[in-house]
C-alpha cells in the first residue's frame, strides 16, 4: 500500500503515513492562471494499492478535481487498486430530490469517481449514509465523535451532556455519551428549503449547572450552534462548546458563535483550519490496516 498526499489533505496523508509506515507518494500541484489544475505523482504507483488521501472541502470543485486527477494518474501509472480517503465528502448533502427539477449531486461524483477508475471509498461522518447508495463500488463511513469526545475527556469534561442540534444527529450525540458517560438530547429543528433559513426550538432539556457539547457532523455558517447555544443558556447551562467533525466555518461563523457564548470550538482535520483541534489520522489508519 501507498499514500498518495493529495494537496488538500497533505498534513493528514503524511501523518496517516507516519502512523501506518506506508510510503509516501508526494503529489506536485499548481492551478493554472485560468483555474484549472494540474497534479502529477512524484513516485510509482505500479501494482500497488494506492491510497489517495484527499479532502473535497472548499474549494470543492477544484479538490474534487484533483481527487479526479489522482485517480486517473494512479490508473495510468498501473495502481492494482485506488482507494480514496475523503474525509469530506463534497455534494453528499444533495443526495435526493428536494425541489422538482433539482439533480442529485453525489450520484454525479460517484459517477465521475468510477470513470476516473477509483475501487473503493473511505469517508467519515458523512451527513446520510444514504448518499454512499449512489456510489457503485464499496464504500466505508468512519466515525470521528468517539476521538472528537474523548478530546474533551482529556481536557476534564467527563460528564458532560452531549447535545445534538436536532434530532437527525440525535445518534451522534449518543456516540459521544458513550465516551463521555454523562446524558445526551437533542433540539428540534427545521429547515425552509427555498429560503434555507433554519428554526429550533428546545424541549422541556435538564441542562441547568451543566457543561453541554453540542455536537454535529457539520458546522458550516454557525447558526445552527448558535441558535442552539441561546436555548441552552435560557435553560441554565454553564458553559456550551461546539463540537464538528468537518468545521467549514464559512465567512464569520467563528465569531458568530464565540459572540453567542460559545468556549470552544473543535473540529478534525477533516478540513484543515485553526479550529481541526483533533486528528482523523489513528482512526483512518486503523481502517486501512483492515484493509
Ligand atoms: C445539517 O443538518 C447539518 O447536520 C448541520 O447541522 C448543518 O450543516 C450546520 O449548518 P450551519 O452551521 O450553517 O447551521
């Protein structure tokens, strides 16, 4: 087995590396003036099992992309097998048929993945398991929320009540209680699919004099940590951290929620930011050894 640095998920491919004494495959890269890229595989790949490591967070359609690229490069190069390690999985929210004359756009990248030659994918935390029912090859979902919790056991929040910000990730926060051996709930929320405008509302929730985690898969604008951070302040918690597995964190959505009383936010290296405060390489490492 070989691991392919793919340019958006370098730092985590050299330590996925690292742990499981793999070769490295550096990747060169560059974008052209125009936009478009460019990769090359700076090492052989020939009849080996060739692990390309790369995130589709933004810019997405460039990563995905070069994730795109690598595949065809690995073929070319005569790679026995590609498996690709895409921690973020781009498009994989729009998996159904929301509004008439939508498409689905994860049955468009599983679809471009298999041309390129890919033969399996290893994601994590990705948002409906749903989704990986479009890709015609096998596919594994890891999940990080036992390493994302076991972070905040390490800073001294054993106990803490481990919340979901709705009931769709409500399994999420139960992952975590396990780690975290204290309660778990979650908030109701819904979502107007024209306008995308979000409304929670808390049930009757004991978290008065308690350290509350929210966690979810995703963190993109931050409203939905913030919405969740106000309720949870009327209902008396002490002190409310956020908890992600992919921390997108568009625009201003840090400040956002330290503004709202959030202590803390933490999310893997999944996307590559300040906040990737917890490292997806032990848990994809030890999938890969069970390859
Ligand atoms: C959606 O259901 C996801 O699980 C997240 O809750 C959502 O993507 C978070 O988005 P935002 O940070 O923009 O509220």
């Amino acid at each position: 087995m070989k691991i392919i640095l793919g340019p958006s998920s370098k730092e985590l491919g050299e330590k996925i590396a690292d742990l499981t004494g793999f070769p490295k495959v550096p990747v060169a890269s560059k974008i052209f003036p125009d936009g478009e890229s460019y990769i090359r595989l700076e090492s052989n790949v020939q009849n080996e099992h060739a692990v390309i490591v790369q995130t589709t967070s933004k810019p997405q359609d460039t990563n995905l992309m070069q994730l795109i690229f690598m595949v065809n490069a690995a073929k070319r190069n005569g790679a026995r097998k590609i498996t690709g390690v895409v921690p973020y999985l781009a498009y994989a929210r729009q998996d159904k048929i929301f509004l008439e004359g939508e498409n689905v756009s994860i049955e468009s990248v599983a679809a471009l993945l298999e041309k390129a030659g890919l033969d399996e994918l290893i994601t994590v935390n990705i948002h409906a398991e749903t989704a990986l029912e479009k890709f015609p090859f096998p596919t594994r979902n890891l999940t990080a929320i036992p390493t994302i919790a076991e972070y905040f056991v390490k800073k001294g929040y054993r106990n803490a009540f481990a919340l979901a910000p709705d009931k769709g990730a409500l399994y999420i926060a139960r992952q975590a209680q396990q780690v975290l051996c204290g309660e778990a709930g979650s908030l109701d929320k819904t979502r107007d699919r024209f306008t995308g405008q979000t409304k929670q509302t808390g049930k009757p929730l004991n978290v008065k004099g308690k350290v509350v985690i929210v966690f979810d898969d995703i963190i993109n604008t931050g409203g939905t940590i913030v919405g969740a951070a106000k309720i949870l302040k009327e209902h008396g918690a002490t002190e409310v951290y956020a908890a992600c597995v992919h921390g997108l964190l568009v625009g201003d959505a840090e400040k956002r929620m330290l503004d709202a009383g959030i202590e803390e936010i933490v999310a893997t290296d999944s996307v590559p930011g300040l906040n990737s405060k917890v490292s997806l390489a032990p848990l994809i490492s030890e999938a890969l050894r069970a390859l």
